[in-house]
C-alpha cells in the first residue's frame, strides 16, 4: 500500500515531538562537548553501544589527529588514542570483526591527498597503522563486500584536474592487513556512489570525471574475478543523488545534479536483468538529499527542497509533502520506532539550521522537534543502542565556524 504523504503547515501550531539535551557534564569539559572542534569527521557505532569520532576539520585546512569516544550511559566523551596522521575527508567502515578501518582523505595544509590506513581497536581503545593504499586518494568509495573484504575505487589524488582522478581500485583483507589492487574501472572517476548488491557484486553509480564532466556509465564489480564491467546507463547522467538499496534487491537513484542542474528524474536498477528503469516522478529537482530506507519498505526523500516525497517500490508509485523549513547538508535518522529524523542542515540563505523535525510513515506527517542547542550543518549524526540519536560537531554561522558540541535527541 502505498503511504500517504500529508502536507503539513509551517505555522506555530504544530506539535513539537521528542527533547534535545547535552548529556551530563563530560570528563573533559563541563559542557559535555568534544575536546577539539571538528567537521568533516567520521562517527561510527561500535558494537558494544559507542560511538567513534574521528579526525576531520579544525580550521583552513588543519586536519586533526585525535578521535573520541562518547560513552552513552554516562553521556561523556573520552579521547582515545590519536591517529598516526591527521585527515578529513576519510572514510571510516565497521569490519565485521568489530574493528574500524579509516581510510586515505586529506591531510593538512599541503599534504595532500593520503594513501595510509588505520584500525581501531575497541578492545584496547588503540590505533596502529594497517597496510597502505597504492594510491593516495580522497572522495573515493569505500564498500564493505559480502565477503567480508572493503572495495576502494576512484577518488581524487591531489586536486581536480584530469591528471588527478583516478581509475584504481584496491581491496583490503582484514584477516592479513594488506590492500591488493584489484581492476581498474574503466573511467577516472570521484564522488560517485557503490551499492553492495544482494547477489555478492557491487554497482558503480554515476559520479564526475574531469573539466566537471559527469557519468552516466555504470559499473560492476565482480569480487569473484576482480574485474570490472559495464551494465546498463543511467537515462540522464548524475552524481550527488540519492542511493538506496531496496528489500527486493533493485536499487534506486534519486535526483542528483548535473551541470548545477538539480533533477527531478528517479530510475531503479534491477540486477537480474542489468537495467535501469523509471520510477514514478519527483516533484521537483533536488541533489545533496537524504534517501531513508523506511521500515516498510519505501524510501523517504528529504532535503535539497522543501517537498518531501515517499516512493513505494511495491508499487510504483510516489506521494509528496513538505519539510517544515527547506534544508541540504543535513542527516536524515531512522529511530527505533520506525520514524525518522532530520536535524539540521543549511537553509536557503545558505546559513546553518537550528531547527530538526520528525517524519511518521504511518501517518505520512511531519512535525517539529525543539530547537539544537546551536545551528548546525555538515555534523553527524548516530543512532544509539538506546534509542536516542547523537548529533555531533560540524559548522554554524556564516563565517562557519567549526562546533566542538554534541547533542542528544
């Protein structure tokens, strides 16, 4: 069935729904905030409850070294270990071993793109550097395969010229520590999107190429062979879309922009035949969005414009409302209750978001939550083992100053 989606008004009137707090008074500070200011961090849920906060941003382009730990039950953070190289624009994976891998993004200053890795080991609250990469790189895809090994492709070397993209790809073996190269994709290609398919493979979606040239191309990654081969083109090309994995194993892509075009097209890849379909149509363009997999089976569509829409994959079909404040750069959670969670972000004037509001998919309507602490985009935030949701650093204000404040909903 498909759900409705009820227009919902901007006026004073509406219920606001849940709390925000800052925890209790942490060990490092009494505001209950990290221990240095941070976006373009990574925050990753440990097994055992804790989240893990990792590197990112301080200022220009000071890269920081340290992680921290937020401790749920007590509502502290603790520092942890430091990293052997400062880095933003990393990528950070759960192994399944419970250990997390941080992997290549920027260093600071003029240091460039970074070809090292690192693991975190929770058991011991330390770090040590893992095998390198072969290729420094940032913006690439990182992709926990079924096998249990992490697929790294493309990215950007050093800056944005076509010299600088690239085609390689490597794959890490948690059991032995070393990266292998693997196929190189056909094309250079960064900021585009994998999806870890059902079937064991993993699709390659779209992304940019040089001179601000955008794919349509997609790829298939066979762990078995190690190579990669073309499947079926996207209708329209596109990076910075939405990418959803459904339940029956198709996967669906979401707007996107292309040429500073914001689209409003919709199609969803079916694995068995290699081909791509429309799906019933957006409302309107949108790009840097959220696609939420609801626990129904549809997937929410919120951000990048003020319409919200619910695709149901069963049926085809797409109903529309409206977010109570437009917003990009923001998160987008699932609670345990099956609603979701949208907090903060960057309004159309292109100033940070204070305001967070809550989505129902059984009665299709949204409704405020009270107001952050501070305005806040380019933050993360982590859903806790007890429900609650841990929004956490980030940048607020017009000069964008960087946050060293958590929150908790």
């Amino acid at each position: 069935m498909a759900l409705v989606l009820a227009l919902t008004a901007c006026g004073p009137d509406l219920a606001q729904e849940g709390t925000w707090g800052q925890g209790a008074a942490a060990a490092l500070t009494s505001t209950a905030t990290l221990s240095s200011v941070r976006d373009n961090h990574t925050a990753t849920l440990l097994p055992d409850g804790r989240v893990l906060v990792v590197g990112g941003l301080v200022s220009g382009s000071n890269a920081l070294v340290s992680a921290e730990l937020y401790e749920p039950a007590t509502g502290t953070w603790s520092v942890t270990g430091s990293l052997a190289q400062g880095r933003f624009n990393h990528a950070a994976t759960l192994l399944p071993d419970g250990r997390v891998l941080v992997t290549g993004g920027r260093g600071s200053g003029e240091v460039g793109a970074l070809a090292s890795a690192e693991l975190y080991d929770p058991a011991t609250g330390t770090w040590s550097t893992t095998g390198a990469l072969s290729v420094a790189r940032y913006f690439h895809s990182v992709t926990l395969l079924n096998n249990g090994k992490v697929l790294v492709a493309g990215g950007l070397g050093v800056g944005v010229t076509g010299s600088n993209i690239l085609a390689s790809a490597e794959l890490y073996d948690p059991a032995t520590g070393t990266w292998a190269t693997t196929g190189s994709m056909p094309n250079i290609r960064y900021s585009h999107q994998v999806t870890a398919l059902l079937n064991g493979k993993a699709l390659l979606v779209g992304g940019r190429a040089a001179a601000g040239a955008y794919y349509s191309s997609c790829l298939l990654y066979n762990p078995a062979t190690g190579t990669w081969a073309t499947t079926g083109a996207l209708p329209v090309y596109r990076a910075y879309a939405g990418q959803t994995l459904l339940p029956d194993g198709r996967v669906l892509v979401t707007g996107g922009s292309n040429a500073n075009v914001s689209l409003a097209t919709a199609v969803a890849y079916n694995p068995a035949t290699g081909t791509w379909a429309a799906t019933a149509a957006m409302a309107e363009g949108r790009s840097f969005h959220s696609a939420t997999l609801l626990p129904q089976g549809s997937v929410l569509l919120a951000g990048g414009s003020q319409t919200v829409q619910v695709y149901d994959p069963a049926t085809g079909s797409s109903t529309v409302g409206r977010l109570t404040q437009s917003r990009s750069n923001h998160t987008a959670t699932t609670l345990p209750d099956g609603r979701v969670l949208v907090v903060g972000g960057t309004g159309t004037n292109g100033f940070a978001l204070a305001t967070s509001e809550v989505f129902d998919p059984t009665t299709g309507a949204w409704a405020p939550t009270p107001t952050l602490a501070e305005a806040r985009q380019l933050h993360t935030a982590t859903p806790l083992d007890d429900g609650r949701v841990l929004v956490v650093g980030g940048e607020n204000g017009t000069s964008l100053p960087y946050l060293a404040s958590a929150e908790l909903y």
